[in-house]
C-alpha cells in the first residue's frame, strides 16, 4: 500500500487553500459545450482550449491539481510540451478521468451504470506514465419517480470501490465521484435522503474492498433543491444541510471533500462553499474545497469563443473564478 504517497499528493493538492480543476470533458461533452458558444468542435480547438488553461499565469495560486481527458494528456502546447508537462511546471499536479462515461443500467429505466473498470489496471499504469498523480470516477445518480433504486447505487458504489482499490494499488489517488444529479423536481430533503444513502453505501463498499480511506478525495454533490423543484433555499441552508448530511455519511478519516458544481452557477457554487466553510470549518474532520468543471470555466469559455485574440482576456477570467473558488475554500469569498 502507497500511503504515505497518497497523502502527500493529497496535501499538495490542497495546500494553502487550493483546489482541483476539472478540465476534464470527454469529447461528447466538451463538443457540446463549444457546439453552445459557436466554437468549432474539432481535436485542434479541444487542444486550443485546454493549452490555453494549462498555460494561464498564476492559475497555481489557487489551482493545486487539474484533471484531464484522455485526449488532453496526449496532447501538447504549440511548443510541443505535452500539456501534463506544461502543468506540471506551473506547480499544478495532473490527474486523469479513468471512467469510460455512464451507460443506462439495462433492466433499470432512467437510471445509469458508469462503465470502464475492464483493462484499468494496464490503463493506470499508462495514465502514470503520462505524468497522472491522481484519477477521477464519475457515477451518476438520479433522482425522479421512484430512483434511485437501491440496485443502481450498490452497482454504481461497487464500481467506485474496484476503481480506487485499483488506483491505490498503483500509487494513485482516487477522486471518488458519485454525482447526485442537481436535474429534477425533487426537494433539498430528497437530495439528502439520496445523497446519505448513496455516500453510506459508498462507505460500506470502500470498506469491503479494503480501501484506505486516509488516500482518498471523495468528491460529491451538495445537497440543493432540484433545478425545477421551484423550491427556494438560502445559501445557509444548503450549507447546513450539506454539512448535516455530510457529517452523518462521511466518516472522519477521509482527509478531503472536493466539491463538483454540478449545473450552479459559478456564484452560487462559491457561496455555498464558501458557507459551508465560514461557519462549519473548525467543526469538520476533513479538508472541505473544490473539484469545479463549469464553476471555474463557464466565464473563461463564454469569452475565448475559440478565437486566438480573446485568450488573454479568457485567461484573466479563469485566474479570477479559480482564485474565487480557493478563496471560499478559506471561508473569506467576497461577493
Ligand atoms: P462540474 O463542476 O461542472 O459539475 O464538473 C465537475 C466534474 O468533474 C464532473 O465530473
């Protein structure tokens, strides 16, 4: 076992209040993002983009590791620097999505199964190889008229618990992601009920699987009201209820909780990390900071367009959110 390895590659993540980018599209979504802002959706422009992140000054400041595509950790800047490299060179460690998307889970309507655990050892191996510290799993719950089911979150906690035994068995961190979907009509209360469950069900397949805990990054929704629900809650609420939900769920000896974003606006996902920091922090066990997608990029992406002209512009703008985010990470956000 890689203990100490993956403890230090936690700590380096997380130091000084930093936290993790993910720029980790696949090719389907990145497309569709670009497709939204009538950007060309092409392997050259997907390498644009991702150069143009990679090579943003001073985004270490409050980026301490960033997690590719496998597209992306095989590509290289216009310098011919593969982009993990460039990365690694402005202090940010590089990690990669391993899981191959999610698929419906035949037999189980509306409900998905994330695919790719056949072959992740040798694949591991490589993405290390690469310059890969640390690996990123995404399942995908749902929420609607009768899912979760209790069979989708055992088959989705099953895969996440073989995925990081495998990844600790390489010497890489697991980010552990089990995404309950933000998309519905359901309330902040059925969000806990589904997150609790899914994380309790986690923890338990963890354990089974003889995974240690003291090497993970568990990176998780928060508890919010469904998007369509209409229900309204404040930013301490969902503070509240996240950590609430967190504290009976989560045991004390995983060292981090890296937040994905999840569909909030770059704004709302600060202030409630923020929140949940400014009034929470001296009472929880673990580190509690970011793993933002769209939270960080959404600005960046909107201005680049996919034009050389505006990368400073796009840059300055991804410097911004990123520092934002590290600093409700610290509990002191402005807004
Ligand atoms: P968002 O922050 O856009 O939800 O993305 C995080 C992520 O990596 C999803 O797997």
């Amino acid at each position: 076992m890689h203990t100490s390895l993956l403890k230090n590659t936690i700590e380096q993540l997380f130091a000084n209040g930093k936290g993790i980018l993910a720029m980790d599209e696949s090719t389907p979504t990145c497309d569709k993002r670009f497709l939204a802002h009538g950007i060309p959706q092409t392997f050259e422009m997907r390498r644009n983009y991702r150069q143009l992140i990679a090579t943003t000054p001073g985004l270490n400041e409050s980026i301490g590791g960033a997690i590719l595509y496998d597209e992306t950790i095989k590509q290289q800047t216009n310098n011919g620097i593969p982009i993990a490299t460039e990365l690694l060179n402005a202090g940010i460690i590089p990690g990669i999505k391993v899981d191959m998307g999610s698929k419906a889970l035949a037999g189980f309507p509306n409900e998905m199964i994330t695919e790719g655990l056949d072959g992740l050892r040798e694949r591991l191996a490589d993405y290390k190889n690469l310059g890969a510290r640390f690996a990123k799993w995404r399942a995908v719950i749902t929420i609607g008229d009768g899912i979760p089911t209790k069979t989708c979150i055992e088959a989705n906690v099953q895969a996440l618990a073989r995925y990081a035994a495998l990844c600790q068995e390489s010497g890489l961190v697991p980010i552990v992601e089990p995404e309950v979907l933000m998309e519905g009509t359901h309330s902040m209360q059925r969000c806990y009920e589904v997150t609790e469950q899914t994380l309790k069900g986690l923890f338990e397949k963890l354990y089974q699987y003889r995974v240690d805990l003291q090497g993970i990054i568990l990176k998780p929704n928060m508890v919010l009201a469904g998007k369509e629900s209409g229900e309204k809650k404040s930013i301490d609420e969902v503070a509240e209820a996240t950590v609430k939900c967190f504290l009976s769920a989560v045991p004390a000896t995983v060292p981090a909780i890296a937040f994905l974003s999840g569909g909030q606006s770059p704004q709302q996902a600060a202030q409630h990390l923020n929140a949940i920091n400014k009034s929470y922090k001296d009472h929880l066990p673990w580190n509690v900071g970011f793993s933002f997608a769209r939270a960080i990029q959404q600005p960046c992406l909107e201005a680049w367009k996919g034009l050389d002209a505006n990368v400073e512009t796009a840059q300055k703008l991804l410097y911004h959110r990123a520092k934002l985010s590290a600093l409700a990470h610290r509990g002191a956000y402005k807004f």
